[in-house]
C-alpha cells in the first residue's frame, strides 16, 4: 500500500502538470510501445497487410508533444509514420490502428489506406499521406481556417529530419510564418530517413537553424525527455494561441528500428543503437517518475495491466473480422457521383 | 441587357459565391489590391477584405495545400494559378493529396484552382498551356473549361458550390475577346458534367470545348456556305466526368466524328474521347474518328511558328472535308 502513494518530499511536478497528468502521459507511452509490440507479433504471423512501422525510441516526443495540445479548444494535428503515440493521445484508439494495419473492413479508412494513415477532423487529426512535407501546407490552411475565424485554436504538423528537404515543406512553413498562422512545426530529428543519414540531407548543424529562412523561432529540445518535450510544445503552443505564429521545434532523437520492420538497418552502427537504448524515453520517465515521488510502483502497474487488457480485447475483437467487401471499392471517390462504374468486362452481361 | 466579357462574366460568379456565401475566399499570387495579372479580382479586396482576398508566396503547392486544409475545415476556397501552366507546381498536392481526400480519409475538398490557360497569345511555351490531359487521368478530380461567356459564369458559380475539387480551365484568348448579353439578377448555374450544342447539324460532329469551339464555328460555317455540309459542334464544357451521353447522341445522329483540341496530339483528352466512341458506338461510325490537336512539341513563341503548331480553323476544314469524303 506504502508505495502506491507518492512520498510526502516528493519534488514540484514542472510545467503545471498534476499526478494524473504524469500517470495519463505514462499510460500512451506504455499503450504506444506495447501497441506496437503486438502488430509486432500480427505482422510475424502474416495478419498486417503491408509493411510495420515502429517508432520505437521516439514515443517520448510524439506523446510529450501532443500531450501539450488542447482537445478541448479543438487544437489539431497531422502524424508522420511515427507518430502512433500522438494519434493515441489525440484520440485514435487501438482497435482502429489495429484494424487498418489488418485492413479490416470495418478500419477507419475501409481498407483503403495503409497503417496509421487516417484521420477525424472531430478528434482532431487529419491523416498524413505518403508524400513527404505535404502535410505542411495542408496543416497552414486548417490553421489559416483558425485565424479567419478568429478561433483560439492551434495546428501542429510533425515532419522528420528527411521531410525537411522537400519543397512543400519549404512552401508550407513559409507561406504560415508570413501569415503568421497559430501552426506549429515538430521537426522529429530521427539521424536516418530511411537509409540516409542526416548529414546526406542537410548542410546545417541543428535542423532548428532552418526557422532563421522563415523569420520564425527555432527552438532544440532532447526528444527523449518526455517532460521536456512537453514543455517547449506547450511554449510554443500557447505563443501560437496568443497570435504569435509558427515556431519550429527540433527534438533530437534515435530511431532504433529500421524505417519499416522489413529493413534489417545494416546501414545503423550498432553501437549507436545500443547507445539510444540507453537513453530509452519510457524508461528514462519511469525512473524520473519514480526517482521524483511523483508515481509508485504498484501506479506504474495498474497503468500497465490496463494497457494489457485494452490491448488484448482489441486484438480479440478485430483478428477475425473480414476484409471489406470488393464492391466498396468504388465508392466515394467523389461526394457525385457517390459509387464509380463496374468496368464491362466484370459485369454479368459483357 | 448588358453586354459581359468573359472575363467579366467569370469575375461576376466569384463575387456573386462571394457575396452569397461567407465560406468563399481567395488565395493566389497578385490577386489582393493588384487585382491579379489579368486584373480578374480587381476591387474584390475593397469589397471582401484582405482576409478573404490572400495575396500569397511564389508558391502553388502551399496555395494548393492550404486551400486543401481550409476546404476540410469546411471553407470554400478558390485558388488562383496567376497562369495554368504553374498548376504543374502543384501536381502532386492536386493529384496524390486532394484527389484522394475523399476516398482515402472521408474527407470532404470542396475546393477550385483556376488559371487562365491556352495559346494563340504568343505566350511561348510556359505562358500557353492547356494542362486537361494531365488531370483527367486522375480520379477524384473535375475539369471544367467554358467557352463562352455565360458559361464561363455559369461553371465557376457550380464549381464553388459543388462538393468535390474542381480544376476551372478559362482560356486566356477569350477574355476579352468575347461577350454576351446576360441579364442581370439571374442565377445562372451551369451543370457540371453536361456538354453544351453550340451548333446544330446532320452531316458530320466536331467534338471540342474552350476557345477552339469558336474555331469550330467558323469551320462549320464554311463548310455549310462551301461545301453544303451541315456540321454539329458540340461543346464539352466538362471535361471530368464526361458527357458520354450527349457525345453518342450526336455521333448515332452525324455518323461522322471529328475531336479536336488545342492540346498536343499524343496523350491528349481527343484519344480518350476516341475510345470512348469505339467503346460505345462504333457501329454507328461511317468513318474513322479523326483528332486535329496542336503538333507534338513545346508551344513556340514566334507567331509564324506558334500558328503553325497550333490548330487552326483552316485545319479542321481540311479534316472535316476528309471525314465527309470518306
């Protein structure tokens, strides 16, 4: 019982947040990480469709930065591939991410796209497509929605290191900061976009130098201090929110697996693998969370009994579930007409 | 009546949606207090305020993008190409991200990018483009390119009402070149999707749409004065989706099929409209569909060059004379 309290000289918890707050954040790490370790096991057993993508070593950030919008003032966001952790806090739910890497008929998109691409204006996340940057200027106008309408309500879009390079990211965060549009951009310096390193796709030292070109703020944080990352997304949040504009937020991070989970990351130095497990951001918030008073372990555990149990009626309730029907195919690929036509040669009297 | 250029008649359907719906907004480049490179949204920014008339960056995939994230958010807005040709700019934010939209993630897009298009303007190869057969391979997508004056009104006004994303082809030669009595105070609503008879006839079809209709007109007039020929012109006026049923109608009626557009031959929307006709009646041909389209090379800048790179009315005489012969 002793250890489910925190003790009485525990340290002031930073940025305003309370004990609940701390154990939530916990609670998408752990649901993050042991989420993808199941579609670990789905894709092993040749139940995922198409490819797996893990964001282990970068849940810190992706759960830290989203945790710091506000879904009650309607804030939105637009994921890359590895941001399953921000899509959970936003909203998204184990059973559908589940469902679309299985593309099951009844996943979020129908079976149309892939993994964690998929979105819901009203939980406030809109889905990434595979075209790097793009999302940029998407994420500009759903802000710039924000200022015509004189809502108090901010947009963030997470690029890589990789997304960096293409021109819509150059448009978008350019075409935001001269609006001066309540947007924020997540730069998730990751060291690899898929095979190349960051020094093959950039001349600068810190990808945050980049914010000097838009006349926006560039600000650094350690992508594997959850707490830290949390912090300088709520600053820039809030300046957004006050009419301040775009701020570009570099966390600097490891992606400890290959860009897919086919890729055997021959190209990774070990050593620097094992170095960043070192510095894993669930464990590192676990250690602070306990080293500070402000969680104890049977918390911890109760945390991590729910996120099994979520996770075990979600995998029940989804493996067997069918695959869409052909017909859907054709629909909705416009509002009018709402269903496409069957080619002549699948049609019964051709 | 009063007399309206096209150009007019298209600014007077952006300020009508304007006035009649608050969601409508602009954004492009020079379209604030400039009024746009052809001065087509001259006073919009004195009358709409420079939130809903956005001067942007040099920059169409931003435009494009933005508008895209404006359009979900329940927005309407119209985007401007300052010249089509720059659409190429935005290729991927049109064809991989808001074609899409709808099927991939259920979102709603309800957006237009128009852009003055076409040759015959001495414009060279980046100022004269006619960029529809690079979009109609895309599902998802609308293409609408009017020809007249009313149309030109009439299209842009359903093409900020509709649902889907709208591509608004108007051609740059007609601006100021053509006009048309259209009563004041009358809604005018083009339907997306529906072909257009310019011109009644018995003896032959010229398949066409935007400034190549009147070229068309011409031809058809000649043949009748010359020739004795009594030729149809139907005017698509959409290109995406297609009015199959008014082009089968006339081709079940003439027998004889001439396409021809202002574009470069190979690839072009004319070879699609071919198969269309083989798929759906071949057996009402007499002769073969023939396509007089631009030759297959960059658009020229020099007029004796640009003249004859593009098609013009002397040719689709010579080709509507070859298809009677046959």
């Amino acid at each position: 019982m002793a250890s489910s309290t925190a003790p009485a000289a525990a340290k002031s918890i930073p940025s305003g947040l309370s004990r609940e707050q701390l154990l939530e954040i916990y609670y998408y790490l752990r649901l993050t990480r042991s989420l993808e370790e199941r579609l670990v096991n789905l894709y092993r057993q040749t139940k995922v469709i198409g490819g797996l993508f893990r964001s282990l070593g970068q849940e810190g950030e992706s759960v830290g930065s989203a945790y710091a919008l506000d879904r009650g003032k309607g804030d939105m966001l637009s994921p890359l591939i590895r941001n399953l952790g921000a899509m959970l806090v936003q909203g998204a739910t184990p059973l559908e991410i589940l469902r679309q890497y299985m593309a099951k008929a009844e996943s979020p998109t129908r079976g149309r796209e892939l993994n964690i691409h998929f979105g819901d204006l009203e939980r406030g996340f809109i889905g990434q497509i595979s075209h790097l940057g793009d999302m940029v200027p998407v994420m500009a106008g759903v802000a710039l929605t924000f200022k015509m309408r004189k809502q108090p309500r901010v947009a963030l879009a997470y690029v890589g290191d990789g997304a960096m390079s293409t021109g819509a990211f150059h448009e978008g965060i350019n075409l935001a900061a001269v609006q001066r549009l309540p947007l924020v951009i997540i730069c998730e310096n990751n060291g690899w976009a898929y095979s190349t390193p960051s020094h093959k796709q950039t001349a600068v030292k810190q990808l945050a130098d980049k914010a000097k070109a838009y006349g926006i703020p560039g600000v650094r944080a350690d992508g594997n201090d959850v707490l830290a990352c949390y912090e300088v997304t709520k600053q820039a949040v809030e300046r957004a929110r006050a009419g301040g504009g775009v701020t570009l937020i570099e966390f600097v991070t490891y992606r400890r697996k290959g860009h897919a989970e086919h890729d055997n990351q021959s190209y990774q130095p070990k050593e620097q693998i094992a170095e960043w497990e070192k510095k894993d951001p669930v464990d590192r918030y676990v250690a602070t969370l306990k080293e500070s008073g402000w969680a104890g372990e049977s918390e911890l555990a109760a945390v991590e009994q729910r996120v099994q149990a979520e996770l075990d009626a979600a995998v029940a309730l989804c493996e067997n579930e069918p695959l869409p029907e052909v017909g859907t195919a054709l629909e909705g690929v416009y509002a009018n007409p709402a269903v496409m036509e069957t080619e002549w040669y699948r049609r019964a009297n051709a | 009546m009063p007399e309206v250029t096209y150009l007019e008649a298209l600014r007077q359907g952006m300020w009508e949606e304007m006035e009649r719906d608050e969601r409508v907004f602009l954004l492009g480049e020079d379209i604030g207090n400039y009024g746009g490179a052809f001065k087509v949204t001259e006073g919009f920014t004195q009358k709409f305020g420079e939130q809903r008339v956005i001067d942007t960056p040099i920059a169409e995939a931003a435009i494009v993008g933005a508008a895209a994230g404006a359009a979900h958010m329940g927005l309407r807005p119209v985007a401007e190409m300052q010249f089509i040709d720059f659409i190429s700019c935005a290729y991927d934010m049109l064809t991989n991200y808001v074609a899409t939209a709808r099927y991939r993630a259920g979102l709603p897009t309800p957006m237009v990018v128009r852009g003055p298009s076409g040759g015959y303007v001495r414009g060279g190869p980046f100022h004269s483009q006619n960029p529809e057969a690079a979009f109609l391979h895309t599902p998802g997508l609308k293409i609408v390119c009017p020809a007249t004056a009313r149309d030109a009104k009439g299209l842009i006004k359903s093409a900020i009402r509709d649902d889907d994303p709208v591509l608004y082809f108007e051609h740059k030669f007609l601006y100021r070149r053509i006009k048309e009595d259209l009563p004041e105070g009358e809604e005018i609503l083009t339907p997306i999707g529906k072909a257009r008879l310019a011109h009644e006839g018995k003896d032959l079809t010229i398949v066409t749409w935007s400034a190549m209709v009147f070229k068309a007109l011409e031809a058809a007039e000649k043949l009748e004065k010359e020739d004795g020929l009594s030729v149809e012109v139907l005017d698509l006026r959409t290109l995406l989706p297609m009015d199959d049923e008014a082009i089968m109608a006339s081709v079940r009626k003439t027998n004889r099929v001439l396409i021809a557009h202002e574009d470069t031959r190979t690839g072009g929307v004319a070879g699609e409209i071919t198969a269309r006709i083989n798929d759906q009646a071949f057996e009402w041909l007499d002769a073969p569909v023939k396509r007089v389209a631009a030759h297959d090379v960059p658009l020229p800048y020099a007029p004796t060059l640009e003249d004859f790179v593009l098609p013009q009315t002397e040719d689709l005489i010579k080709a509507a004379r070859w298809i009677a012969a046959y």
